[in-house]
C-alpha cells in the first residue's frame, strides 16, 4: 500500500516539478509519508524511481502472430508508456543519474531491462545483442524526443519509428 502510494507521489513529482526538483523530501510529503520511510524501501531517489518505473511498466504486453506485429506491440507499448504524465522525465531523469552510478545501472539492467530483453529475445527469436540494439534504438529515440521537447513522440512519429525499425529487422541477422 505505502509502495503504490510513494509511487504515484514521485511521477506526479516527477511530472510537476521535473526529474532534478522531484526530491526525496518532496515526494515523501506528496505522498503523506516520512521520508525515513522512503529511505528504509529506497538507499536513493534513483532505486525509488527504477522500482517506480518497474511498477509502472508491469509485464510487456507482447501480442502479434508475426515478428513485425510483435515488434510493433512492443513499440507503440513503450511510446504510450514513456508518453505518460512523469514516466518519461522519470525514465530520462534515472537514465542520466546511472551514467556516473554503477550501482544505479546495474539495477536498471537487472530490474528494468532484464525481464523485457528476454521476453521479446524468446518472442522475436533474436540474440542478445539485436534485443539490446532494439531495446536501445526504440527507448533512445522515445527518450530523446522527451528530453529535446519536454513532450512524448506524436503518433505519426511513433509509426514512422515502427517502420524504420521493422524494416532494419527484418534483414535477419548482420
């Protein structure tokens, strides 16, 4: 109950005040909570934002009877969710602090990343490192797009990005 709550109080943060202003202060009175609270579940405000952004992605919904209609479900998923009220300052925010914190990234390698690149490695029938390079073209030009602009990508841009990244798959391997 206090997750869900500490939850929704950070991308609200998030989302009002920007990544860098959404503190663990301000998220805990958002949320009604002492920020000891917080920091007994969290060590920083970089593991409060990845386990948000695990709780808000939830399991990719991967649908679609061929590679391109699953490719595009996984797509038109991560642009809906990073176009969410302070998901994607959240996601470009932790992005940015993991840079310089091994630590950070490693759990959002383990606990963000992880569960998505094996599901779509088992959907696609990929190797790792094409399921990588799609997971970092896809969430780099969504996250780009929100950092340039402070908006998410516009549906027309988001089937042009289905389109490229399709067509760049299926040539098979390279």
């Amino acid at each position: 109950m206090v997750d869900a709550v500490v939850f929704a109080a950070t991308l609200s943060a998030v989302h009002e005040l920007g990544y860098a202003r959404a503190t663990v202060d301000r998220i805990a009175a958002a949320a009604g909570v002492a920020k000891t609270t917080i920091y007994r579940r969290w060590p920083s405000k970089g593991a409060l934002i990845a386990d948000c952004l695990v709780d808000t992605f939830g399991p990719v919904p991967l649908t679609g009877a061929s590679r391109d209609e699953v490719m595009t479900s996984a797509i038109r998923w991560i642009a809906a969710k990073i176009g969410e009220p302070g998901v994607g300052a959240a996601f470009a925010g932790v992005f940015s602090d993991a840079v310089s914190d091994p630590a950070l990234r490693e759990v959002l390698s383990v606990r963000l990343q992880d569960p998505y690149r094996f599901a779509l490695q088992d959907a696609l029938g990929e190797p790792e490192n094409r399921v990588l390079f799609f997971i970092d073209v896809v969430v780099g030009i969504l996250l780009h797009r929100m950092g340039m602009t402070g908006e998410p990508m516009v549906d027309a841009d988001v089937d042009a990005l289905v389109e490229m990244v399709c067509a760049y798959f299926a040539g098979g391997q390279r």
